[in-house]
C-alpha cells in the first residue's frame, strides 16, 4: 500500500509543529522547570538523606546552558558537605530527551568540598547507606552490567570541556587533615592541564597533573609531577595509618573499556617511579621501588570479577603474570595464581626493592629459575585450600652471599638474641664455649622429643611444609590476621641466627627465602642445623643453648638427661621463661604439665619414636639446679607437727 506524497508531507509537517510547540515550550519555560528540578532534588535530599540542598540563583544561559550560584548541601547536625559559589554547565539535550544527563562543558570557580568526621559522626555518612531496592542477598549481581552502567554514567558527567577554579577539596578525620586546593584545572580539547596545592599536617606541596582525557571515548592517559622540590608525599596516608608514601611520578593510563556481551573489559598500565613506603608493618626502614608498571586487564563477567592473566607487574627486572579471581558461580571462590617466568637469578636478586630485602644486599647468583603460585580458598569449603608453590632452577649457584652469610653455620660463630629490641649477651657457639654440645652428646630422647613438638619432619623436608603452610593460611583467614606461622626448625634457625623478632613483611620475607637457599643449595648438613639450635635457642630466663640448659634445671650434661627430663625441656621451648607456671608451690609439677608430658610421649609412641621399655621406672620431674630458686616453693609451716612424730591416733584424729 502507498501513501500519497501529499498525506505524508502533511504528517512531517504536524511532527515539526509539535516539535516546535515542545521546544517553544520549553524554551519559555525552562527556567520554572529548572527550578522545578532543583525542588525536587531539595526534596530528595531532605527525605532521603537528611541534608538541606539549597541554590541561590539557578537560570538558562541560551538553549543548553545552566547557570548556578551558591549550590550548598549540608547534612543535618554536621558540617558543610559542598559550598559552590558559581557553577556554568551544558547539558547534551540530544541525550536529556532519552533520559541520560551528558555534561558537554562546566565551570566552577570558588567554593569546596568536604569530608568531616567528628568522634563517629561524619558529614557524608546519609549517603553511604545501602539502597533498599538494591538486590537481595539471594540474587546475584550482575557484575559486568553493573558496573559499566556505573561508569558510564559516571564518565557522562565528566565534561568533554572543563575548567575549575579556587576549588577545595577538604579531608578531617578528627584532627588528621588534608587539604586539595584546585588553583587551575583545564580541560580542552582533550588535553588536561592542573596547579594542585596539597596541604597536611605535615607537608605542603604544589603538584602538576597533566595528559590526555576523553571521557566520551573512555580513554585517558594522565601523569602527576611535583612542581617544587622532591617526591610527591600521599596526603592523608602517613596522619591516618602512620605511614609515609611518597613517589616521584606516576602515570595512569585507559586504553579501553568496553562491554562484549556478558563480560566487561578494561585495560590499560599504570607506572610509578620511586616509590617509597615507610611502616612499622613492612619494614623498619624505608622500602624503595625504583620502577614499577602495571600492565592489567580487568576482566568482569556475570558472576566474577578478575585481573586477567595477560596483565604484566614489572618491579625493576623482575616480571610476572598475576591471575586474581572473585567466583561466585556456584561458590564464592579466591583464586591466585603467579608466574615467574625464566629470568636471570642476578636480575632478581638486584631488583628486589631496598630496604625490603637488606640481608640479600651483596649476594651474586647465577643461572636462571622461573616460579608459579597457585592459590585457591573456597569459603564454603575451606578445607578444600590449595597451596601450591613451585620452583624450577636452571645451574641456580649462589657465588657471594650478601649480609646473611649462611656458611658461618658451618663454623665457629658469636649469637646474640634480641628480646624487645634489647641485644642480649653473647654465646659463643662452637668448641671454645665450654657449655657447647655437640649433636652426639645430647640425649637422643632431648632430640626426639625436640624434633616430635617442634618439626617432626625435619630431616625429610627442604624447609617447608606444605600441609603446615596451608593450615597457618586457614586460621590466618578464620581469625583475619596473622594468628599462626608454620615455622620449621630451619625457619627458626634462621631467625634466630640472621633475622630479628620483628614481625614485619620484610623480616617474613626475607625468612623465606633465606630458609629456601640454605635447603636447597647444601649451604649445612641438617645434623649441624640441629646442633646449632640446641646450643642456641632460649630455654629459660637468660639461658641459652642445651649445655646449660641443662644444668640450670638438673645439674646434668645433656647426655644424661631422663626421658620425663627431655620431655618437660620440649613443652618449655614455645615460653621458656614462663616455666615457673607449671610447678605449684611444693615445687612439682602441676597436673595440667603432667597431662601435656603424657599426650607428648603417647605420640612418640605412635609414632615409633619411643618404645614401651623406655617408658619404664620413669621418674618425676626435680628441678635440682639453680632453676628451683625462681619456683614459689610455699615455706613448711613451723607450727606443723612432722608425721613422723604423729601417733596413728593423731592421724586420724586429723
């Protein structure tokens, strides 16, 4: 069927009249229909999130232009939120009619933005409540959707031309502040130019960020300098977690964000220069990244969130592929895999960051090694973990060591503890020290007995155990902090001999891969590591290794000690100079002592340690030497009459 050219000029020609009247309309009105707008977010803001919203003056500059003065917002009983003196904006009608707000250009000049926190009130807390209509608990999260929904919106209200002026950005988390002030922030043409004055308790700073932006096309490319003197300081960190961050630049770079069916894709790098973190956490010094770059790819889906295994860390020389998962298909699985892949062992040791790895400085290697991680916790399973670490060498020969010489095992050496940061007297370990004992002198029942509490398998691994490393993780996750280790005797070792008691990143670190080069590489035989823990660790207040050990309880060598006497000296290893709480006044030992001896030698009997016969005629524990002098033996009471004055009458008469 056709229609006649006359029926369709005359339906065109009605359309462009209603257009007309629409745009007529609201041209003449727009101002109340404005002001009508702003009413409603008033009326938003006070019902729904407990803030006044107020606007000064709010009017029409040509078709698309909007022109606002004094927009505040202010939270019920707490401080200013926004304070705007003048705001210029456009808006895109082509996309207002479709019901999406694209902003094509703002001004702003004076005003500020401001995050306050007071006790445990905070200026902004109305808007961090959860959204009622938001999904349930049961329903899941299109992850994907969601947040490329979230994005795009958000990148709509980036305009494509920009400038702002004289703006604040203000952080006071009692009494912790910070302080942005945008002195000039242009956007044109796609090209961003910024004067930043930073201000904190305790630096002051004028930053230079400048690049690429195109908020349309979701790309960006953006670098941040320092305008004076000196790395950039991170505002905030070092007052609110007693850390100090600094870096000398650091760029940040979008290539592309975009949704291909169910899964969302962004990718990108980011580098930074000179990077420095100083905590009591991480070390105890500053920790140096000389170079580092992020090559990533996030990758969302339906029902996961990850960083995709094409993405690249580079840390110096060192570089890796990093695969993160968050599942929740079926389970809420943790996933995370690491590949190393085949680099020079010299390369790795001189890009390990300053200050993170001191023991290492100095040490030369050569041949290569690559290395994979793989890590997966189901928290609906978890005993399900894995935990597998793999390393691969390729003629790996150390050829210097650094700092942490492990050969000196090997000799005659000098041991200091440090207990609390306080260096403790020195023990010469080796034959010059008379209380040194060799491995073939110390009972075999002490080293059983040693070896059943402390690192059962000590003679079979190469450092680790992987079943032990796996439970530590668990509980570490149960308990959200670093509850549990999973120390063999080589790891004790060489805390106790290279590393302090700092419980640092820097110091666990460096206790792996320490442990790693001395079972891997023969630096020791496992029989002088053993004979070197027995003559070093603490047994008691200010006694240390077996020699005297020994005679500090028994007035014994330690070739002659008992089994209940070996056994009592492995339960006191993990507190040794907490001993004193196992005896009761009359100076024997307490019942729960009694029970933690027998669950130690039913083990060993298990286990084919002891046999029956050793268990024979077994005496009670009597601490004989200078050791009995710190029990709280309770004085007799001399009013008592001995028993053996006592007649059978007077006995019972009691």
């Amino acid at each position: 069927m056709k229609f006649p050219k006359q029926k369709i000029f005359k339906a065109f020609l009605i359309l462009t009249l209603v257009l007309v009247v629409l745009f007529l309309g609201f041209y003449f009105f727009r101002n109340a229909l404005l002001h009508k707008a702003i009413a409603k977010v008033s009326d938003k803001m006070n019902k729904e999130y407990n803030s006044t919203f107020s606007v000064k003056t709010a009017s029409f500059d040509g078709l698309s232009g909007i022109k606002l003065t004094n927009v505040i917002l202010v939270p019920k009983n707490a401080d200013t939120l926004c304070n705007i003196h003048n705001i210029e904006t456009s808006i895109s009608l082509s996309h207002l009619l479709v019901g999406d707000i694209q902003i094509g250009t703002l001004k702003i000049d004076r005003g500020f933005i401001q995050l306050v926190k007071k006790g445990n009130i905070k200026n902004f807390d109305a808007f961090l409540k959860k959204d009622s209509t938001n999904t349930s608990k049961n329903e899941k999260r299109e992850y994907a959707a969601y947040a490329y929904r979230i994005i795009s919106k958000l990148l709509n209200l980036v305009p494509t031309d920009m400038k702002l002026e004289n703006l604040i950005f203000k952080i006071d988390d009692n009494g912790k502040k910070a302080q942005i002030a945008i002195n000039k922030l242009a956007l044109v043409d796609k090209e961003l130019e910024t004067n930043l004055h930073v201000q904190t308790n305790t630096f002051d700073q004028r930053w230079n960020i400048k690049g690429f932006a195109d908020p349309r096309n979701k790309k960006a490319d953006i670098r941040f300098f320092n305008l004076d003197t000196g790395a950039i300081r991170v505002p905030y960190i070092d007052d609110r977690f007693n850390m100090l961050a600094s870096f000398d630049s650091i760029r940040l770079n979008i290539e592309n964000i975009k949704k291909d069916g169910s899964e969302l894709h962004i990718d990108g790098y980011s580098s930074i220069t000179n990077l420095k973190i100083n905590h009591a956490r991480i070390a105890s010094k500053d920790v140096v990244i000389k170079n580092a770059r992020f090559d990533y790819r996030f990758l969302l889906g339906s029902d996961f969130i990850s960083i995709d295994s094409t993405s690249t860390v580079q840390l110096n020389k060192i570089k890796f592929h990093p695969y993160v998962s968050y599942n929740t298909q079926s389970d809420t699985i943790y996933t995370l895999k690491v590949a190393i892949p085949k680099m020079k062992a010299q390369d790795f040791i001189v890009s390990l960051p300053d200050g993170l790895f001191t023991h290492f400085q100095g040490m030369e290697a050569t041949g290569n090694f690559d290395y994979k991680l793989d890590f997966k916790f189901n928290k609906n399973k978890p005993n399900s973990l894995v935990f597998d670490s793999k390393l691969n060498k390729e003629n790996l020969v150390i050829t210097k060591y650094g700092e942490a010489n492990l050969t000196k095992l090997n000799g005659e050496f000098v041991y200091r503890a440090i207990i609390k940061n306080v260096l403790q007297r020195p023990i010469l370990v080796g034959a010059g020290n008379p209380n040194y004992t060799p491995i073939e002198q110390i009972s075999p029942y002490l080293q059983k007995c040693v070896l059943t509490t402390e690192d059962p398998s000590f003679f079979s691994h190469r450092g680790f155990i992987n079943e032990a490393f796996k439970q530590s993780i668990l509980k570490n996750i149960r308990t959200k902090k670093f509850s549990r280790g999973a120390s063999t005797i080589s790891m004790q070792l060489i805390k106790n001999v290279f590393l302090t008691r700092e419980k640092t990143l820097s110091r666990k670190l460096e206790e792996i891969l320490l442990v790693y080069i001395l079972e891997n590489n023969r630096v020791v035989s496992k029989q002088r590591m053993l004979e070197v823990y027995f003559n070093i660790i603490e047994w008691g207040p200010n006694v240390y290794g077996i020699g005297e050990a020994s005679r500090f309880y028994f007035q014994k060598s330690p070739s002659d000690l008992s089994l209940n006497e070996c056994l009592f000296l492995a339960t006191i290893i993990p507190s040794p100079r907490k001993f004193t709480y196992q005896f009761n006044d009359q100076g024997n030992l307490k019942d729960y002592a009694i029970r933690n001896q027998k669950f130690l030698s039913n083990i060993m009997l298990r286990r084919g340690v002891l046999t029956s016969e050793d268990t024979i005629n077994r005496l009670p524990v009597y601490i004989s030497g200078n050791a009995r002098s710190l029990l709280r033996i309770k004085a007799p009471d001399s009013t008592a009459v001995p028993v053996d004055s006592m007649s059978i009458d007077d006995e019972f008469d009691l």
